[in-house]
C-alpha cells in the first residue's frame, strides 16, 4: 500500500495527465512497462509537476521511458511500481490478451456444452446442427449473455429441436412443448430468446434457410411444420379409408366415401389409434385424395395438403403405433416436394410410393408427350436417399412434376368400384 503522503503527491493535478497517458500505454502493452511515452500539451504546471517526479528539466513534449519511471517509483516513497501506482491513481489496467485468452476459452468450454446438449437431444447425425451453432456463435450469444444463461438457453432450445424435429418428435401444442422444455407455458412465447434460438433451428432443420421468419404469420407456419400447434381444433388434416377398430364413426365415413378432415383434438381423442395390417398411402396434393374417393378407392390415405403439418403429424404417428402398418409416400417432383418426401420417410421409415428415378423419368416423358409446358424445378435442390438417382436425374432433367399430372398412374394402384363416382354426402 501506497503511504498516504506519497498517495497524496502521486494524485495531484499536476501529475494527472501522465498517469492517463500511462494508464492508456500499459492497456495497449498488456500491463508490460515497457517502451517509450511522449507526452504533449502539457501546461506549465503540469510540466513541472513532471519535471518534479523525474529530477530533471523537461520541455513542452518530455519523452518518458516507462522500465526508468518504474524504477525510479519502486527507489521512492511510494514503495512500488509505474503499474502500482497507475492502478492506485486512475484505476485497473485491464489485461486485454488475458482477458481474450479467457473470453476465447469460455467459449470453447460453452461450444462443447452446446455439443453435448445436441447429442443429449438426438441431433448429432442432423447436418444443420452445426450450421445452426455456427450461427449462433458468429451472432455473438456467448457475448451477450452471462455464461449461465447461455448454458441452459442453449440447452433448452437443443431439446426443443430434439423433441420437434429430431429422434424425439412428436406433435405438441406449444404450451405443452413449453411446460416440459422450461417448466412455463410461457416460456416459448414469441418474445423471449430462446424461441429465436428454436426457430432458427426450425428453418435450417425444415427449409434450409438461416432466417428467422418474418411476422406472425410465418412464426405460426414453421412452430406448424415442425409439429407444434398454437391449439388443438383450428386445423385439420385430410383422410380417406380410414377403418379404425372400434370406431364406428370413422369406419361408417370410410364405408360410404366419404372424406374426413380431423382436428389434432380428435387425433387425440382417437388414440391409440388401432388399424389392421394394411398399407397407408399418403400424398402431397389433395387432388389425389379426391380423384381416388371419386373412384372409389379400397385404401386408407392420408394427405399432407404441402408440408405436413401438427395434425398432419399427429395422425401419422397414430396410425404408426399399429403393427404391421407401412406408409407409402407420394408427392411432387420439386424440391420442396423432395424435402417433404425425405421428412416423412425419415420420421416414419416410410416407403416411396411410385417416387423413384424411373417414375419421375416416365412423368417427364408424358409431359413431354402431351405437349405439357414444362414446368421449371425451383429451390434449392435436396438429396433423395431412398434413391440417389432421382435427385441426380432432376437436377438434369431441371423439369418439375406435380402430383396432379400423374393422378391416373398412381389410381392403377388401387382396387378401385367401376360403378363408383360418386360425391360424398355432407355429414355432421
């Protein structure tokens, strides 16, 4: 400690711009006294004040040596050094390599925590995972917020993706999501951070972007595509055939014809939803539902009318709980109709349903037959595991096909009542 005489001397006036200038050095240094100081603008005062510390004359703009200040305050009553003394009169040198040295290892140590959260929450085999954290840390979260919350935001928002679109998905309302992600109904409402962490991971996960959507509307639209609904009655999903076991209602619809349009509500209260061994067909397009009703189709389908959404989910996953049920799955030859294929086969190990290289190269070639103007393939172009050709040849082809130019080829498909052509009456 300083004597307070010496503290006294050392916290004059005169002597304050040396000191700040000092101050200003040793942070550029890294709190090392080394180097050379010339001070300018100094007044008379303040330049014998100098003069005074140093034991010599100086003029208008002295040139101080730091290693000689700091000897010569360590040989004074001050009993310590330039750094001592600057930290006593004008505050804390802040060791800026320090400091990003530990800023750097925090975030190494909060990236490996996001790692083992992804891996807690199923995801570590989805490729956008690393895009999303990418992300993240190049927007700066471990800067923004202290190193606990940054943890369980981050830890939360791993689990909500896991429990949407990772091993773990099932359909949610997002209060329930909410409840069991952070222990509030609340706590995936629209303003908070964690949701722009989820929903970011959403639309790399569900449309490849990297956006957070715009206005309510698209919020609404991707919390749906991933399974999440505001509420268990304002949408519906298509079905058709659907003879579940011990339901009279659905199985008297099926029997007569007639479509059906379940809320998320129903779904629920359906469940378990308990189906003989059969085929499920589902499709993108609700043209086909209709052209197959009208036929008077002996099948069981179900359409995603675009990308499926929370109710479209919740009746596949019901349906799936029955053994020895297998989906079969159509839609359009696009690359959002591809991402939507490639959704539904992964989620429910699914089987392409006339959706292979072959299929779509016979859909082009009618086309083209009937003189159809072709119709340009747009987005961005996506893998299609179930069969590497298909995606190669379209990329080729550059020609999209939608469900509605190969209606008849999929009917060929299905027993069908010759005698049928009928629409279905209304029901209550």
């Amino acid at each position: 400690m300083i004597p307070a005489g010496a503290l006294d001397y050392l916290r004059s006036t005169g002597l304050r711009p040396l000191w700040s200038a000092v101050h200003a050095r040793l942070v550029r240094n890294g709190r090392l006294v080394t180097g050379r100081l010339t001070l300018t603008g100094l007044t008379d005062t303040q330049r014998e004040a100098v003069g005074h510390l140093l034991g010599q004359a100086v003029g208008p703009t002295p040139t101080i040596k730091l290693a000689d200040l700091d000897r010569r305050l360590r040989d004074s009553a001050a009993g310590t050094g330039l750094l001592g003394v600057v930290e006593t009169v004008i505050g804390a040198v802040p060791d800026r390599r320090a400091d990003a040295d530990a800023e750097s290892a925090r975030r190494a140590l909060l990236r490996e925590h996001a790692n083992a959260a992804l891996v807690t929450a199923g995801l570590t085999d989805r490729p956008w995972t690393t895009l999303w954290l990418d992300q993240l840390w190049r927007q700066g979260l471990p800067a923004r917020l202290p190193t606990d919350e940054v943890r369980r935001t981050v830890s939360q928002a791993a689990m909500t993706l896991g429990l949407t679109v990772g091993e773990q998905a099932r359909t949610w309302s997002r209060g329930e999501l909410a409840q069991r992600v952070t222990g509030s109904a609340h706590g995936l409402d629209d303003d908070s951070p964690l949701t722009r962490l989820v929903l970011r991971g959403l639309a790399l996960a569900l449309t490849g972007g990297s956006d957070l959507p715009q206005g309510a509307a698209q919020r609404r639209a991707l919390w749906d595509a991933a399974g999440v609904a505001s509420d268990t009655v304002a949408t519906t999903v298509l079905t058709y055939g659907l003879r579940p076991l011990g339901n009279d209602w659905l199985r008297l619809r099926a029997d007569s014809g007639a479509e059906t349009h379940l809320t998320l509500r129903e779904i629920r209260r359906l469940t378990p939803l308990r189906l003989h061994p059969q085929t499920v067909y589902v499709c993108e397009n609700p043209r086909v539902l209709e052209a197959a009703a009208d036929a008077g189709a002996a099948a069981a389908i179900v359409c995603t009318m675009g990308n499926p959404t929370t109710v479209t989910l919740a009746l596949l996953d019901a349906i799936m709980e029955s053994p020895d049920v297998r989906l079969l799955y159509h839609g359009d030859f696009d690359w959002p109709g591809i991402a939507i294929a490639d959704r539904i086969m992964q989620r429910y190990d699914a089987r392409p349903w006339q959706f292979m290289a072959a299929d779509y190269r016979w859909a082009v070639a009618q086309a083209i037959e009937r003189g159809t103007p072709p119709q340009p393939l747009i987005g961005r172009a996506a893998e299609t595991p179930w069969d590497p050709a298909l995606s190669t040849t379209m990329a080729q082809t550059a020609t999209a096909i939608h469900e509605e130019a190969v209606i008849d080829r999929l009917l060929a498909d299905f027993e069908l009542d010759p005698s049928r052509n009928v629409t279905p009456q209304s029901w209550r």
